[in-house]
C-alpha cells in the first residue's frame, strides 16, 4: 500500500484498465485483477495480477516520459 500503489493505479487508468480509477493506494483485489488484465493486453506471463519486475519495467518504459 502507499504512494506507489497509487502510482499503479493511476499508471492503469491511463492505459484505460478502469474507467475513473480513484488511485487509493491500497492493492486489493480489483487492483490485482487490473494487473492480471495489463499483463494480458501486453503478453506479460504469467498472467498472475501481481506487479513483479516485467510488469514494472514494461511500465516504466512506457511511462518514463511523464
């Protein structure tokens, strides 16, 4: 939980995982199951909805310019 789950959560809602994401800071279950959907949109396996270094890198990548 923390700022970097917020992070997460609005990293998610621009790439429209969830309409009107409220970027909470908590990684429950409706944020794992919108990881697990990201990994499935990029082909990131396994498809487990856990945010592990692929899934952060590939993040990155995409968000650095912000």
């Amino acid at each position: 939980s923390g700022d970097q789950v917020a992070l997460l959560q609005t990293m998610l809602s621009l790439e429209g995982i969830r309409e009107n994401y409220d970027p909470h800071g908590t990684f429950g279950m409706k944020t794992a199951g919108d990881v697990k959907t990201l990994q499935i949109k990029y082909g990131l396996t396994p498809f487990l909805g856990y945010c592990g270094p692929k899934t952060r890198g590939m993040l990155n990548n995409r968000f650095s310019a912000y």
